[in-house]
C-alpha cells in the first residue's frame, strides 16, 4: 500500500497540496493545529482560511504574471482557484472573494475526500521519517520553528506584514462616495463598479497625511522593524500606509490612493486630488476591505485617522488594522527544484515559508509539492515544470535564482521569466511582450501536464 503522505499546515498551500496529492490516489494527513492552537491573524478552524486581504489580485493571463498563474492552477484542477472562481465578487478585473464561503467550500471538498483525513495536533518538531510537506505559512508556530532552524544550522529569516481594516458598508456616506472601477474595467456593470471611492482634496489629503504621520504606532522589540541595528524588513507588497507615506508625502496619491481613471458623479467636473478605494470583501456587500490600506498604527488611532477620510466619517469598523512577524527559510540554501530538503530529501516545504508571497504563490508551490511527492511515492516522479511557466519560473526563483544572501519574499511578475528577444515592437511594446510571455507560458504549461497524464 502506498505510504500516507503528512502536510504540515492547512492553509493554502497546505489545502492544495493534499488535494493535488489525493487526486493522484496518495492518501493524506492534513496536521493543521487550528483551532486549538491559535494565531495573531486566524478566526476559525478552516481550511484556507484568508487573513490580509480577499483578493487574488488580477484574473488576466494575458497581460499579467498573476493571472497567468490563475490559468496554471485552473487547468490542472487546483482547488483553491476553482472555489476561488466558485465564490467570485465584482473587483473589475481582479479575482476577489468572499472569503468565508469560500474557506468553508474548501475544507468541505477536502474532509468529503475519502483519502484525506485532518488531525488536530500541532506538530512542533522537524520530522525525521516518512513522507512530508511543511506548508505552515506566515505564522509558523514557534516551536517548529525553532526546530527546523535547529536543523538547518541558519536563522529563520523574517520580515513584517500587515492587514487592512474592513468597514461595515451601511456606515459609508454614499453622497460623498461612489461605485467605479479604474477606467471603468471590466466586462459587467457590477465589474465595472466594483470598486467603492471616497474622494480627497489637496487640504484634505495634506491633513491626512499629517495626522497619520503622527499617529501612535505598534512599538517593536529590538531586532524588528522599525527598530536599529540590523531591523527586520517589511515586504514591499504590503507595507503599511504610515511607512509609505514616511517616504515621501505623495507616496501614496502615486500607490493606493492615485486618484487616476476615476470621476466623481457627485462632482464631474471635479478632479480628485486622492482617491482612498474600498473592495467588496463579502458576496452581501455589507463588508468593504479599506484597498492598500495595511497599518501598524495602534486601534485608536486608525479609528481617528481613517475617520478623516471623506465618506468614512461615520465609519464602523467589522476588523481593524494590524501586523505581525513573517517568517521564511532561506530557499536558495535549503532546497532543491523540487521542493525537498537537501539535508532531508523525506521533507518538502511549500508556501509563504518558501519565500513566495501572496495567496496564488502559497497555492502554487502547495500545488506543486502535492504532485511531486505524489508521484516520487508512486514511483512517478513528477518533473520541475518548464523554467518558462509561472510556476517553473517562481520555483526557480525561489530554489536558486535569486541569491541566497539578499533572498526575500517575492510575488510572481514577469521579470522572472526567460527574456524574449524577438517581439514585434522590441522591449518598449509591453503589451506585446506580456503577451508573448503568456503564450510561450500556456505552451510549456501544457505539455509538463500532458507528459503527466501520459506516465499516470
């Protein structure tokens, strides 16, 4: 009989990985310690439950590296894609969504599968036998943690991320506010008001920038962010808005608050001089989740200084702000392209703790892992997808392309791809380019899972 497979973590990597895997008839022990165990961020006992934001980011696969990712994923039957699809709300051409259904669909379709089976206990020491995933994601429990840098003889590296509050929509003033997405994208009227703003004037924006500039914030210990000597870094992809305005005060009118491809009904001929957006965050459109919008100021204060934006006066919040410590291995060091331990090839590791950032790369590295140790335990092993892929690009990326001493948290984008010379228009023609990508991408994305199909 095959040998069970253990995943560490039942998060998105962690749900994907034992999908993938039970797809392929291995059966499998998801070790998911919540909820007797619990987190800074988590509020349930579910599966892939979402926690900073509900959004996978864009849906185009032609145009965009994350969305050609989405396109991976749908084709070789990733669950985490396809609930996402299932579970769909407007967000003009992004991919968000509802995110309690969502994580309640997921741990229903992976509990209903009869060769996956979920245990409770955390797991605080590396393993040292048997067939193993580690997919424990941003909040690795601390033990464990200390175990794998025990072993691996070099610290967890780590950085700092933040969440974005959610405001209750019925306390939003729709006569200052109003419904559109960015140049009005996307192929509905829901789509292409998906999006909910609240303008700002200079003064107003100047004020605000002042105010959050004052704010109290979260104080660190030494050895942190914000902290001297050597702090730990914050993730460019979800810095805190304090942080971003402290370099430089039109940081964020040129981020998420640019005030572009918008007009205001209220006031057409009016050009707002920033914009704060606001996204559905849940299929009733009673929760709206502030876009961009990650803080490490104290409660009272982001409940004064989101006050002030206009439309936000009377603002009830469902969830404030927060941060919390992230940490990762050094990928370059420790792992082979196919996911496993060097020092222990029995042990694969998938996720956020590989150094890939945001859901869809947490999913897709727990897609990958899945299948690959899957197919060694059936005696079909399962190649590293082609280098020109999305996710042969970021397992590269993460397993030897970037360099271990400067190595940090990296979302998909097509400067990890193999450059293509010869597109009509030359390097300039961007759209052009990304398409190339995209199609070379979908090719070689197809034929690894076909040569899969083939040997099963």
């Amino acid at each position: 009989m095959t040998d069970t497979l253990h995943i560490i973590g039942g998060g998105m990597a962690g749900a994907e990985a034992a999908w993938q895997a039970a797809q392929m008839d291995v059966p499998v022990v998801i070790h998911e310690m919540r909820p007797k165990v619990k987190t800074f961020a988590h509020r349930t006992g579910n599966l892939a439950e979402m926690v900073c934001s509900n959004s996978f980011r864009s849906d185009d696969d032609e145009a965009n590296a994350v969305g050609l990712l989405h396109w991976e994923m749908r084709t070789a039957g990733g669950i985490i894609i396809t609930s996402a699809d299932q579970h769909a709300l407007p967000a003009g051409s992004a991919l968000a969504v509802d995110r309690d259904p969502f994580s309640k669909t997921i741990t229903k379709r992976l509990l209903n599968h009869p060769l996956i089976t979920l245990d409770g206990n955390e797991i605080t020491e590396l393993p040292s036998d048997g067939n193993w995933i580690i997919a424990t994601g941003p909040l690795t429990s601390s033990a464990l943690g200390q175990s794998i840098a025990a072993h691996t003889g070099a610290d967890a590296l780590a950085f700092f991320d933040a969440i974005a509050p959610i405001v209750y929509a019925e306390s939003i003033d729709m006569d200052t506010c109003w419904m559109q997405s960015r140049y009005d994208k996307g192929d509905t009227e829901e789509e292409r008001k998906a999006y909910l703003n609240c303008p700002m004037d200079k003064p107003q924006y100047e004020g605000f920038i002042d105010a959050l500039l004052a704010a109290d914030k979260t104080e660190f210990h030494e050895g942190e962010a914000g902290s001297s000597p050597n702090p730990t870094p914050y993730f460019d992809g979800c810095l805190p808005i304090e942080v971003m305005a402290m370099r430089g005060r039109e940081t964020l009118r040129f981020g998420p608050m640019k005030p572009v491809g918008l007009t205001n009904p209220h006031r057409p001929d009016d050009k707002p001089y920033a914009v704060v957006q606001l996204r559905r965050d849940n299929a009733l459109g009673t929760l709206y989740n502030i876009v961009g919008f990650q803080t490490k100021m104290k409660y009272g204060a982001q409940t004064e200084v989101f006050k002030m934006i206009p439309g936000l006066e009377n603002a009830s919040f469902a969830r404030l702000g927060g941060i919390h410590r992230n940490t990762f291995i050094n990928s370059p060091t420790l792992l082979d392209h196919q996911l496993r331990l060097k020092s222990r090839p029995n042990i694969r590791f998938a996720g956020q703790i590989t150094g890939v950032e945001g859901y869809v790369e947490s999913a897709a590295m727990g897609l990958l892992a899945g299948r690959m140790a899957a197919g060694e335990m059936l005696g079909r092993p399962v190649a590293t997808p082609p280098l020109d892929t999305a996710m042969g690009a970021l397992v590269n990326h993460i397993t030897g392309g970037a360099a271990a001493k400067t190595f940090q948290p990296m979302n998909v984008n097509f400067g990890l791809f193999r450059p293509i010379e010869d597109v009509k228009g030359g390097r300039k023609n961007r759209k052009t380019r990304y398409k190339a990508y995209t199609d070379r991408a979908k090719a070689a994305w197809q034929e690894w899972l076909d040569a899969q199909n083939t040997s099963a």
